[in-house]
C-alpha cells in the first residue's frame, strides 16, 4: 500500500455530497423500477399461461391424445416409406445407387 493511499482513504472519508436530489426524484425512480417489475411479471406470466391450461383435466387429456395421435401417424408414415423403400430395392437393387439417403 503506498503512503498515498491513506491519504486518499483519510480524504474520501470525510467528503460529503453537497448536491440535494430534486423534488420528484425519489418517486421517479420508485416509478421506473415498479414499471420494470410489471413488465418482467407480465412477460414471465405470458410465458407460462399455457402451463396453467393443462390444469384442466379435459384439456390435458385432449392435449395428450393429440400428441400420442399425432405420434402413431408421423411414425406409421415414417415406417410405410421405409417399408416401401425396402420392397422397391428387393425388386431392383439397382436402384439403391439412385436413392438419397
């Protein structure tokens, strides 16, 4: 520690701020800072509100049917394309060079 820093600590120590906020600034600042908590409440609240529509027992159960639905097509339709792919080869194994992969 240099012998100036006591100084420069003794100093800044016994300084006082001469400078008075204005007449609203304490209720700006208040006013700004409850404006952002709202908006950060309202966003998160908007982010989660689908969360709170699966509290309905038939919604939920609409929601898990559809996605267990959905499922069994995209996976039926995954399998008959391969299916039909594997029977095409057996009939023209040829044509496995022309297929993407």
């Amino acid at each position: 520690m240099n012998p100036n820093d006591n100084d420069l600590s003794s100093l800044l120590q016994e300084w006082q701020a001469d400078v008075e906020p204005g007449a609203g600034f304490h209720r700006s600042v208040w006013s700004r800072i409850e404006a952002a908590e709202s908006r950060k409440g309202a966003g998160l609240a908007r982010l989660f509100s689908w969360v709170q529509a699966f509290a309905n027992p038939r919604i939920a159960v609409t929601a898990a049917t559809l996605a267990l639905f959905g499922g069994i097509l995209i996976g039926g339709a995954h399998a008959r394309s391969t299916q039909e792919g594997r029977y095409l080869l057996s009939l023209k194994p040829s044509v496995a060079a022309t297929l993407p992969r």
